[in-house]
C-alpha cells in the first residue's frame, strides 16, 4: 500500500488494465503514453477555456452591455448543451469509435469562437452583441459537450481503475496550474490593451491553440469500446434503470443546481462590485490554481484510500460554508483579503470535488455501455444547472431592493444569493448518502482517522 502511494500514477498504467486488454504489453504502453499526452492536450485546452469563459467572458459581456438576465443565460446554457451528450453517445454506438467524434465535435465547438473574436467587424448593432454572445456559447457548447462526453468515457477506458484517483488528480492539478498562468497572462493583457481589441487578441489565440490541443486527441490511444452498440432508446433509459446510477444522477442534479444559483455572478461580483481589476481576479485564479496542484492531487489519493463519497461530502460542505462567506466578508469590510484567502478554500473545495465527483461517476457506472451513463450524467447536470443558471439572474434582480446598510454594514442583493447557495450547498451530503460506493468509508470515520493521526502525531508543548 505505501508503495502505491508513493508511485507515479503514470508509471503505473499498466496495473491493472482494462479487462479487454489482456496483458498486450503494446496496449499498456500505448496507455502511459496516452495518459502522459493527455496531460499536454489538456493544457492547451485548458487555455482556450480559460480565455472564452470565466472572467474573459465576463468582461466582454460586460463591454457590450449585458443585461443580469444575459449574465445568468451566458453561464447556464453551456449546461443546457449537455442535453445533446446522450446523441453524441448514440453516434459513437453507432461508428463504434470515440477518438474521430471527440475531436470533430471539440474542432466545431472551439472553432466558433473565432466569430467572437471577429464580433465588433461583424457589424452588429449594439443590442445584438449581447444576445449574439450568448447564442455563441450555446452552439459552441453543444459541440463541446458532446466531445467532452464521448472523452470521458474514452478515458475512463484508457486509465486503469486503482489509478484514477491519482492520476486525474494530477491532471487536474497540472491543469489548474496551466490556467493560473493562462489567467494571469490574459488579466496583464486585458488591463493594458484597449478595447475591445483586448478581447480580440485573447479570443483568437485561444482558437489557436485549441487547434493544438485536438491534432493531440488524434495522437491519442483508443481502445476498442467493451459496449454494443445501444439504440437511441437505451442510450436514454437504461443509465436511469440503474438504482444506484439513478441515486447519483439525483446528487449530481441537486449540486448542479445549488453551485448555479450563484456562480454565473460570482465574477461579476469582483469586476463591478468589489472594483477589482482583471489583474486582480486572474491573481485570484493564480492563488488558487497553485494551491489547487497541492490539494487536487492530495485529495486524489485520499478518495482512493476512503472511497469519493467521503471526498465529495467534505468538499461540497466546504464550498457552502468558506467561499459565500468570504465573497460577502469582502464586500461588506472592503477587504479584499478575504478574497485571497477565498481563493485557498476554492482550491481546498474544488480540489476535492472535481475528480471526486468524475470518479464516484464511473465508479456508479458498468464498463458495458459505460458512454451511454456518462452521457446521462451530462444531460442530468447540464438540466439542473442550467434551471440554476437561468433562476439566478431573477433571483439577484429579486434580491438587489431588499439591500439595506445597518451599524455601517452594507448588505446587497449579491449577499443574499450567495448565502442562498450556501445553504444549499452545504446541505448536498443529504442526497450524496443515498448513493453507494464498493468500499467506501464514512464521513465520520474519515474524521476519525484523521484526528486519530493528528494525536499520534502529538503536541510539541507536551511533555
């Protein structure tokens, strides 16, 4: 067991492999290689969604006079585009390969967004940028949920089973540091180049090198899919005949709609509330994408010890309870502290979260037909985030008049909606207890194991 530990997850693609494999030890060394090429694919992806989301969009959303309502729809109809994730599934039952989908439909997706980089030559009137945006990112999405879709469950093919944890944990964390600097790049450029060339340059390069990042995918091992090939039918109902798939759709669809009833105005927050540059929110993302390499892969080797279950409770609770209350603490203070220590639990939360959540996914899911699961999952989360998405912009607009200012406190709309997604938040262990995991520890004893080492440890003023 400590000899695990201590291994390169990369280095250990070959133990175990995917039964339908054997033990061809050309297949295992195409794995490795794959897994260590998906490291760099990433990153060049990594980039192009760094630079056509987060607080790039945001600021160009904000230059062509996006409405709250417009702001909610930008950042949830990326989710409502998981709804094709089932057909993207079908489509690859039927040509019984993933590598040629996947990137023809990332090809698509990213490829728009030169139409965004072109957007202030294209001639539009002023009060249809806006709504040109956001029909962008809806198209733009549904390629690209469907490519994301079809890539998850490639790899979960490709990564043996012991190793997931650990290795999409360092992935992620690589990654996280990749965007930091991509973040920190894009935040220099943004504040010193005029608009909306600044927007321009950003966008274009993306496309770039997105470009880069799927000539990788074609580089990439596939292995033959141990699935039939399902009808449209059973891509649709089978994942939800699965009791326990159907438990963990029913967590991922609460989540989805508790993160989103706030996060499409959480970078909205910073730029137009709190006054902060986009040097400062790209430093924000650099706090937490370099403390998110130390925690994301930390995290990844816990959830193989004791299971993703445990993982997600932690995590899930951690984000309800640290981040809205730093982003209000900030706001209310005019310290923008608060918002740098925010960025270490985001790193803390998330870290535990993302591959938790990926891998408690195909953990709940049989290899057979495994596509069609993950395709479900997708459109189960892209619908409730979505409904989250589409609730927060009337929610804020609800919210804005009951702001008040008591003994100095300035208390806003935008207060309000992140203690309501707080709540919810926190409150997501209830639905994830109901969903099983083979060898999974409990919450509680995780806890114990960890006080039990702390006490081992001892106290240095001890005698």
């Amino acid at each position: 067991m400590a000899a695990e530990t201590d291994a390169s997850p990369l280095a250990d693609a070959d133990r175990p492999a995917p039964p339908f494999l054997g033990r061809d030890p050309g297949a295992l060394a195409r794995i490795r290689q794959t897994m260590r090429l998906s490291v760099v694919e990433g990153s060049f992806t990594q980039v192009f969604l760094n630079w056509t989301a987060g607080s790039v969009l945001i600021g160009y959303m904000l230059h062509v006079g996006a409405t709250p309502f417009q702001f909610g729809l930008v950042s949830s109809v990326p989710l409502l585009a998981q709804a094709a994730s089932p057909f993207a599934a079908w489509l690859a039952g039927l040509a019984g390969r993933r590598k040629t989908l996947t990137a023809l439909f990332a090809a698509f997706g990213r490829g728009l967004w030169a139409l965004a980089a072109l957007l202030p030559e294209m001639g539009l009137p002023p009060e249809a940028r806006a709504p040109f945006l956001v029909l962008l990112v809806a198209v733009s999405s549904l390629f690209q949920a469907s490519a994301g879709t079809l890539w998850a469950s490639w790899m979960g093919d490709v990564v043996p089973d012991r190793k997931r944890g650990r290795y999409f944990g360092l992935r992620s964390g690589i990654l996280g540091v990749v965007g930091m600097l991509a973040n920190l790049g894009a935040g220099w450029f943004l504040d010193r180049v005029g608009i909306p060339l600044n927007f321009q340059v950003v966008i274009g390069v993306a496309v770039l090198l997105a470009a880069v990042g799927i000539y990788l995918l074609f580089l990439h091992y596939e292995p033959l899919a141990a699935s039939p090939r399902p009808s449209l039918r059973e891509t649709l109902v089978t994942p939800w005949q699965r009791p326990n798939f159907r438990r963990f759709l029913l967590f991922s669809s609460y989540w989805h709609l508790s993160v989103f009833v706030a996060s499409p105005f959480v970078f909205p927050y910073f730029l137009d509330q709190l006054r902060m540059t986009f040097t400062q929110v790209a430093i924000w993302s650099a706090i937490a994408s370099t403390a998110g390499l130390v925690t994301t892969a930390q995290w990844g080797r816990v959830a193989d010890r004791v299971g993703n279950k445990a993982v997600l409770a932690i995590g899930t609770f951690l984000t309800g309870s640290s981040l809205p209350l730093c982003w209000i603490l900030a706001g209310v203070t005019g310290n923008l502290a608060f918002i740098w220590i925010s960025a270490v639990f985001d790193a803390l939360a998330w870290g535990a979260i993302g591959p938790a959540f990926f891998n408690l996914a195909l953990a709940s899911s049989p290899r057979e037909n495994r596509v069609s699961y993950i395709a479900t999952w997708s459109l189960a989360a892209g619908l409730a985030g979505f409904v989250g998405g589409v609730l927060s912009g009337p929610l804020l607009t609800l919210f804005l008049p009951l702001g008040f200012t008591w003994g100095g406190v300035h208390w806003t709309g935008y207060h309000s909606l992140f203690v309501l997604s707080g709540v919810l938040r926190m409150l997501a262990w209830l639905p994830l207890r109901r969903v099983r995991e083979t060898n999974a520890w409990r919450t509680r004893d995780v806890f114990g194991a960890m006080w039990s080492a702390w006490r081992a440890i001892g106290f240095p003023w001890r005698q």
